[in-house]
C-alpha cells in the first residue's frame, strides 16, 4: 500500500514537472522582438530594398531619427546631423558651405536627403557605397563633428536612456559605432518625398496650370533645331528626378577644375570633375546649387543650362548644346521655373516624424 502511494506521489510530480515545462520551458526569456516599421511608398515611387542586415523597426527608425539630432555625436556637444541638413530646406544646408565645430568650412554644398534610401552611393564623390557607411564618416570628419567614434560610443553608454533605447532596438548590451550608424540609416530610409504637386497630378488629384505643363513638356524634351526644348529629362528623369549616377554638366573648363569630384574615388581621367546628379524634388528650397553651391537661385541654375555650359574633356555627352545652349525663350524659362517648382512636398518639409524629437 505505501509502495504504491509513493509511486502514485511520483507520477504526479512528473506530470506536474512536464505541465510546467509545457507553461513555461517553451517561452523564452527576454525575448528580442522589436516593431516591424511600415513604410509607407507613395504610388509614384518604386519600392526600396532594405539591407538583410538591418530592418527597419519602430525602435530602429525612432532611436535613428533621436541621433540625427543629437549633438552628444559631436566632440563639444555643439553639433548633430541636423545641423548641416534642415528640414525645412530638404535636409540640406542653405549655406554654401557648412561650418563645424571648429569654425572650419568644407569645400562643397550638404546633399539634399530625400528620398536616399533609393540610392546606392552617395555623396556628390560617391564615396560611400551605402547609408551605413554614409554615417560614419561627419563624426570623425576634422572639418564637421571632429570627434571619435570611441568617444561617442563612451558619451551614448554613460547615457540615462541610450543603452536601453540601443537594447530595445538591435538587443545590444554595449552600443558602438556599428549600431549608431544603421539606426540613422533606418531613420534616413524614412525620409521618402512623394507627396508634391507634380505626384498629386501624376495620380490625377490635381491639374497643372497651363504653364507647368509647359515647363513639363519643356523639361521632356530635348533641344532641336525646330523645336525648344530643356533636355532635363536625360539626368533629372521622373519618378526620382535623379539618375542617381555622376555627369560633368559643364561647369568648368579642364584649367578651371576646382575640384576633381568622382576622380577622387576611382582614379580614372574619365571621371574628372562628374559629380553625382541631385534629385530635383523640393529644388525650390535646397539651394545654393551644384557640389559647391556657386549658384545661388534657381534662375542661375536655369541660365546656366541655357547658355550651354563649358567644353571640357568630360563634359557629358548628354550636355549637347555646348557653346550654343538651349535657346530659351524668357517666357520657357519662366514655365521650366514654375514646373521646378511643382515638386515641392509641404508635407515632407512640415512632417513631425521627421522632426527634433527633443
């Protein structure tokens, strides 16, 4: 009788056992599983590729948006990303050149970020094949943040709410450059401009006045003989209005290159003076213009084109009109000018997710 009671006391204690293995063996502790981001791509945009390596989460995108404006990445604490690329004018800089923290200006004008998560290299030299790789380089740049990366990491450790903040979004215990760079990168792929008038009248929402049409058929259309025409189309093509490649657009003559754009990064002698295109979505407000901003509005801009540019020995094939220019008439100037102007997205400029979050 007390042989069986106790074999009874041990069955239930391992079916007691396994039931609780069955509640709660299975579920693991502290379980890393982070927000999918839904990024919304408006209808006239293609859809991105997003690196394996580094999804976009809520917790990603929302620490990445946090260090874009924080000025802990810089060496005074003076300084953030930001700093060089405003909001309100397309995420670039309106100066010609920005300035860092030691009074130091570099030699070109801050890209515009929009709609970057479409492009493969960046910089007006190429010389970062990815977002990732992008956002290494201002903090330790001598002429922008001037800090290192070492230092930082120690500034965003000793932080009251960066560990956490890095634990909630990549499951990390010690943060270092690796993770301060793909959580800007996340943040920066968000930044999609989709919403101007020229996308309302693509998805037919509104209509075009009689001369934006123009200067859209003017922006299509290549100069002839016959016919006006601003050949914009060839780098500046729709959806993106960039072709996201490099053409010496005839700014200078061979003995005037000030500065050697993509030959810096490739070494070749075909690469003199190509600087990567920018995209022509908010044009209106990302001046001055050119890798080193000489223009200063976008009428410069226009005549620039219209005077045919510079020979050079890698001037672009695509910059046909040298010496003689696009012949346009004031009034086609005024339409281009106007149809420019049609791809400035208030919403994009004004969107709180892309704000000081502080």
């Amino acid at each position: 009788m007390f042989k069986a009671t106790i074999n009874t006391l041990l069955v239930f204690l391992v079916l007691l056992i396994q039931s609780c293995c069955i509640n709660d063996c299975d579920e693991p502790v502290d379980e890393f599983n982070p927000t999918p981001y839904s990024l919304e791509i408006p209808s006239s945009l293609p859809p991105i590729d997003v690196p394996a390596d580094n999804p976009l989460t809520e917790e990603g995108v929302s620490l990445g948006r946090m260090l874009f404006y924080e000025p802990l990445l810089s060496r005074d604490g003076s300084q953030s990303c930001a700093s060089c690329h405003r909001q309100v004018t397309g995420f670039s800089d309106p100066n010609q050149f920005s300035t860092g923290i030691d009074g130091d200006q570099g030699n070109r004008n801050a890209m515009a970020l929009i709609n970057i998560a479409w492009s493969d290299e960046l910089n007006w030299d190429g010389s970062s094949i990815n977002l990732e790789d992008q956002a290494f380089e201002p903090v330790r740049n001598p002429v922008e943040m001037h800090d290192t990366w070492l230092n930082v990491s120690d500034k965003l450790n000793a932080h009251a709410e960066y560990p956490d903040l890095f634990k909630a979004a990549f499951n990390i215990d010690e943060i270092d450059s690796n993770y301060v760079v793909k959580a800007i990168a996340q943040f920066e792929r968000t930044l999609i401009s989709g919403n101007s008038k020229w996308d309302k009248w693509i998805r037919g929402e509104v209509m075009l006045t009689d001369q934006e049409l123009r200067g859209w058929d003017l922006f299509n259309v290549d100069r002839t003989d016959f016919s006006a025409g601003a050949d914009c189309f060839h780098c500046h093509g729709a959806p993106h209005f960039t072709d996201f490649t490099f053409h010496n657009n005839g700014l200078d003559s061979d003995e005037n290159f000030s500065d050697l754009g993509l030959y810096e990064i490739t070494g070749s002698d075909v690469d003199k003076a190509k600087f990567k295109t920018p995209t022509l979505r908010n044009i209106e407000v990302t001046g001055p213009y050119m890798h080193d901003g000489r223009f200063s509005t976008l009428e410069e801009v226009v005549e620039h084109y219209n005077s045919g540019g510079h020979a050079s020995s890698t001037v672009d094939p695509l910059m046909k009109n040298i010496g003689d220019g696009l012949l346009l008439s004031p009034e086609d100037k005024q339409a281009l000018l106007a149809f420019l102007r049609t791809l400035t997205d208030e919403e994009f400029l004004n969107n709180p997710e892309f704000s000081n979050p502080f």
